[in-house]
C-alpha cells in the first residue's frame, strides 16, 4: 500500500493499492504500442498536445497546486506557481520543438550529410516528491517533443499527484498509454531498468538512489540523466549589496521549506561584511511565518516526512556540539506534523555536517572566508556541484571567477533556478547529463547521422 499522508497534521489523506504484476505489464506495453505512433506525428502535432498540457495546467491550478500542499506540505502560493511553471514549460516547448529538432546539416564533407534528432523510445522517469509536478514536467516537455513516450515511477508519498499527472493528459488529449503512471515499490525498478522495451531513463533523487541507479542501467548499457543532491554555496563578496543579499539568501534557503536540490545551503560570506549579513539575514528570517500551508501568509510549510525531519536535526545537534553558533531556531517544533523551526548556524566551518552534508531542510549555514579566494576555495570543498550564487558588485570580477567554481550553474547576483531556456544539471556527485534547453531536449534522442554518396552511374 502506497499512504498520502498530510505532512502538515500526519492524518493519512488516501491510501493506494500497489499495481499488479499484469495492469504493470499492460502498462508497459501500451506505452510502447503509444510510442511507436507518437514518434511518427508531425512535431507541429506533438507541439498542439504541449500547448493543451499547458491549457489544462493554467486552468486547473486551483485542482493541482492543493494536491502539492496537502501531500508534501508547500505553501499554496508556491504550489500554484509551480503548476504554472510546468504550463511554461510545455508552452516553451511548443514553440520550440521545430527549431530544436531541425535537421543539421554538415557541409565539411564534399557529399551530402546531415544529423537528424529521433526519439529513443519508451523513457522511465524515477521522480522525487519536493516537486511533484515541475520535476515530471520539465523532463516530459522536451521528451513529447522529441517523439518519446513515458513511464512515471514517482515518490511513494505523492501517489495523489502522480494520478493526477495522468489525469493532466488525459484531459489533454495525449494518446492513450504514452505517459503511464507507474504505482509501484521501489523494489521493481530494477526490472523496468532492464526491460528491454525501455531506452533509457531519467532520475531525480539522492546521490546513494543515483549511484544504484547508475549502476543497474550501466549493466542494461541504458543512457540516463541524473540529478542528484546538492550543497549550493552562496558566496557573498565584501563589495555586495548586503541587504539584498540576505533577502535573496532568505529565499533561495527557505523556499520549500528548503527542500530542494538548488536550496542555497552554505552560506559564504568575506569577515568584513559576515557580520552585517547574518544581522540581516536573521531580520529577513523573523519576518517568515510558519504553518498551515494552505494559509497564503504562510512563508514555510512542513517538511515531508518525519524521518527527513529527524535526520535534520541530527546534522544540527551533530554541528553545534562540532561548535557551530545557533543564530535561530535549531530545533522541531512540537505539536502535530513534520515543522522544523528555519534555523541559522553560524562559524561553520568545513568539518561539520552541515557543511559536509546536504542538509535537505530549512537550516542555513553560515562560512567566514578571509577574501574572495578563500571563499571560492570553499565553495568548492564538497562532493556535489549542482548549483552557485555569487554576490559582488564587480561583474567583470564575478565573471572570472565564476569559471573557478566548480558547478553546474552559476547565478550572479541573482538566486539558482530552473528555467527552460537554459540548461539545467550538475557535476561531480550531483549528477550528469542535462535537462531543459535544447541540451535537455537532445539528451533523449538518437543523434544520427545520415550520410549521401554520389549516385551509382548508370550502366
């Protein structure tokens, strides 16, 4: 049984049935039956089916964004824009899908040659919970357009949002079978990895789900997308705007209640000015209101699950013993579902588990550097590369440096996000390949050549 269970109150909303082996196997084999016509329908068809995505996405928010608050906890506000972030998403698609898949010609060969973009086939997507809708549809969005179909094997804790994802399409008009929800345990991702009827895979997850992952479709020499954990430094230079910064910093830490890959985690910040940021940053942090999600003055929402929620507070006491300054918060809050008071910790420094660690939750961390270098050179003392923030009123300053961090996005004066104009990814323990963009979109196609000899003479 699969339980969706409200993280704001822990009262079980709806419980689902686990699919059975045969409506798993129908479902398989409709999507691939699906694909087989969807990869011949013209782009300008697949395009009119991501513009009634985003039709029934932009008229429905008021149906969707509650499902996100109810099953893992986002403020209503939040939720609503997600929604309609994935209505952009599809319509960004749309537009763009000839332009993307346009065939490219190769004039350095003295015959005629091209490369062509075709779909791979049937694709699995192994989706997370924090964003139950955007994290499906910014891989589903470039994958319709390129001809693929889709099995989606979502976080057991939103099965709410995955029906309705499958109800999305369905109002849409999408061929029958080519998104299935999968309903399943975790324990039968193996087999879909290595049914030869899948052609590659997407995941969302954790760097220790990325690497079994990895592993199980290296065997099956399956193509994969990963993004996995992140620890993003934002970096604040002595010649920054600290007010803003800390505005920016409340934010970029706290929205989702900090749940998220792209969170700013460590908080770097030159002595000269570390004072005045973490004044600030704690005035921006008291004006947050915690509570009932579904309330729109409601800044931060539960965390999802209580067990997130314990081992949060475990890299909290673990840091603060290790001599990190508590600022404010620190703690769970008592009473009824999964609260964690936003909490700052001062002097981190790198042996302790919140700069170690991702820290999957409203805890910030706040690193002294002596000067810029020092502060790059923290930045990129971690495992993971996924995301930067760097703070400076020097832009042509921050551009050089901006190459010495090691990341997959580098955001300047501004907080790290997804967009589908660019791409989106990370390096190191953070993942590989690249979402969103025309990089996103290509990630899942053959990219073939096609090479034209002269004709044979005529006899």
């Amino acid at each position: 049984m699969f339980d969706s269970v409200n993280p704001a109150t822990g009262a079980v909303l709806r419980s689902y049935a686990e699919l059975s082996p045969a409506d798993l196997e129908r479902r398989v084999g409709d999507a691939v039956a699906a694909q087989r016509g969807w990869k011949r329908t013209p782009i300008s068809e697949r395009a009119a089916l991501l513009l009634r995505l985003a039709s029934v996405l932009r008229e429905g928010v008021s149906r969707w964004a509650p499902l996100i608050t109810q099953e893992m906890g986002k403020p209503i506000g939040e939720a609503e824009a997600e929604i309609l972030k994935c209505a952009w998403c599809c319509e960004f698609y749309a537009g763009k899908a000839e332009e993307f898949l346009a065939p490219e010609s190769a004039p350095s060969f003295a015959s005629d040659s091209y490369v062509v973009f075709e779909p791979l086939g049937v694709l699995l997507a192994i989706m997370p919970w924090n964003f139950p809708f955007w994290q499906f549809f910014r891989f589903a969005a470039p994958a319709l357009a390129a001809g693929n179909g889709m099995l989606l094997k979502h976080a057991s804790n939103v099965p709410q949002c995955a029906e309705a994802i499958e109800q999305v399409f369905a109002e849409a008009g999408a061929p029958a079978g080519l998104m299935a929800n999968l309903l399943v345990h975790h324990s039968k991702i193996a087999a879909l990895i290595e049914d030869s009827r899948v052609a590659a895979l997407t995941l969302t997850g954790s760097t220790e789900v990325g690497s079994l992952v990895a592993a199980q479709a290296g065997r099956a020499l399956k193509k994969q997308v990963l993004e996995l954990g992140g620890s993003d430094p934002f970096i604040v230079l002595a010649d920054a705007d600290i007010p803003t910064a800390a505005a920016f910093a409340v934010k970029a830490r706290f929205h989702n209640a900090g749940q998220s890959c792209v969170c700013a985690k460590r908080f770097i910040v030159e002595e000269a000015v570390a004072d005045a940021f973490v004044a600030a940053m704690t005035a921006e942090m008291d004006a947050l209101t915690m509570g009932d999600p579904s309330e729109r003055t409601v800044h931060v929402g539960p965390m999802a699950r209580d067990n997130l929620r314990r081992d949060l507070a475990g890299q909290v006491e673990r840091s603060m013993a290790a001599g990190a300054v508590l600022r404010r918060g620190g703690a769970p809050v008592d009473g009824e579902g999964f609260f964690f008071a936003p909490t700052l910790l001062d002097h981190v420094t790198p042996d302790m588990a919140v700069f170690r660690e991702e820290t999957f939750g409203p805890v910030a961390a706040i690193i002294r550097a002596r000067d810029a270098d020092e502060a790059i050179e923290l930045a990129n003392a971690t495992e993971f590369g996924l995301g930067a923030a760097l703070w400076t009123a020097d832009v042509p300053r921050a551009r050089a440096l901006a190459r010495e961090i090691e990341a997959g996005a580098v955001f300047i004066n501004g907080q790290v996000a997804s967009d589908p104009r660019l791409p989106f990814g990370g390096i190191k323990r953070s993942g590989y390949g690249r979402e969103l963009s025309v990089y996103g979109l290509r990630e899942f196609t053959n990219i073939k050549t096609v090479w034209i000899g002269p004709a044979r003479p005529a006899a």
